[in-house]
C-alpha cells in the first residue's frame, strides 16, 4: 500500500514538472506577439559614409544598417584588376566619365613615395589627338599639379592624389587621379569634375524667378560637389 502511495506521488511530481515545461515553451516560444523586455542599448553613434549617423538598436544592441546613398547609381569596373567604383549618372560630364588608367610606372618606391604618372596621363590626354611630347612637357612644369602625391587611404588600400584644373568659358574644372600600384603597375583612377561661376546670373533682376532660381540652383551644386565627390571616392573598391 505504501509503495503505491509513493509511486502516486512520484507520478503526479512527473506530470507537474511536464506540465510547468510545457507551460513555459507555450508562454516563450509558441505565443503569438509575446512582448519582449526591452532591452537598453548605449547611446554610441556611428558615422555613415553620407555624414548621417546611426545608433544602436534592437535585442542585440547592433548599430542599424546605414542608408544606401548609391542607390541608382551608374557602376564603372576593370575586372582585369579588380576595380570598381560608382557615382551619379548626373555627376560627371559624358564626355569625361570616370575610368581607371594602367601603365609601367616606378611603382617600387610606393607607397613610401608617391609614384611618377606623367606618362600615364600624357598617353590618355594624347588619345584624344594631343602631341604626347608637348603633354609630357607640360605635366613636368613647376605647378602644373596644385597637388602632387598626396598621400590617402581608401577602404584600406594605398592611394596618391593628385589635382590639377583649369578654367573656360565661365566654369571651372579639376581633374583628380588616384593612383595605387597592383600587379607592378601602377593604376590610375581619374575623375573629373566642373563648377560653374555663378556671378554668371548676377545682377538679379528684380522679378526675374528663373535667373534667381538658376543663381540658387548654382550655388547649391557647387556647394555639395565636395561632398557628393568624397562619396564616391568612398566607394573605390580594388581586390588585393
């Protein structure tokens, strides 16, 4: 009679600690909309490539994916040596699109020193019927680069900038050329951008909205130029 009692017992102790567990799975698991504890995340921020910042959020306190500033935008890429990058189909002139130069350079003092291009860019300017002697010539003058070997990294890799420009028919223009050595060449990414004078729309006149607007208009492109150019550096991309 005892050992029955017992085994009674035992049973219904087997039974409730089956029926808590399931009761627990039921209420964590299997309900529907439980609602969480929320859970306290630091206040830290983390800078995007378009200047917006971004916090941390969710159960575990990762910081929230960054908007896609390249959404829509044009690819240009060298499969040969892995290069890619992209920009605004707007941004860039057609007639002077972004493209990746190559050719033999001393590329063994880089990246201590800054490698010479000239003849890189004397060949490309001299494609569109240019003497190529006369270029070489003038890439050597004194001045001719306002910025000759300037040292940046760009998603982890080496690069050397150097800036140059000219002005015409009311607009300035400047060329950039990043260059970074792979495979015993030296490569070349060049971009060239222009800005209009806008005192072009000056004096306004009194009434006149589409010149005020085109002033306006004006002064806004040159003024995000600087910062919609840094974008699309930020995505050059070069497999190692």
């Amino acid at each position: 009679m005892k050992k029955n009692y017992k085994k009674i017992i035992v049973n219904l102790l087997i039974i409730i600690v089956l029926v808590l567990i399931g009761y627990f799975i039921y209420q964590y698991y299997l309900v529907p909309n439980r609602e969480q504890k929320p859970v306290a995340c630091t206040m830290e921020a983390k800078l995007c490539p378009d200047g917006s910042a971004v916090g941390r959020a969710g159960p575990n306190c990762e910081f929230a994916p960054c908007p896609d500033y390249t959404k829509g935008w044009k690819i240009y890429k060298n499969s040969d040596y892995g290069f890619e990058l992209k920009y605004p189909a707007d941004f860039f002139d057609q007639n002077q699109p972004p493209k990746l130069l190559i050719g033999d350079c001393n590329y063994n003092i880089f990246p201590d020193k800054c490698p010479d291009i000239n003849n890189i860019v004397a060949k490309d300017l001299a494609s569109d019927g240019g003497d190529s002697n006369a270029i070489r010539s003038n890439l050597s003058m004194p001045g001719y680069w306002d910025i000759s070997g300037k040292n940046q990294t760009i998603n982890n890799i080496n690069y050397c900038l150097y800036v140059t420009g000219d002005a015409a028919m009311g607009h300035a223009f400047n060329y950039y050329y990043f260059a970074t050595v792979k495979n015993q060449k030296c490569l070349v990414v060049y971009l060239a951008t222009s800005t209009a004078n806008c005192d072009f729309y000056l004096p306004l006149e009194e009434g006149n909205i589409e010149q005020a607007n085109n002033y306006n208009n004006c002064l806004e492109t040159n003024e995000n130029q600087p910062k919609l150019l840094d974008e699309i550096v930020s995505t050059f991309t070069l497999v190692k």
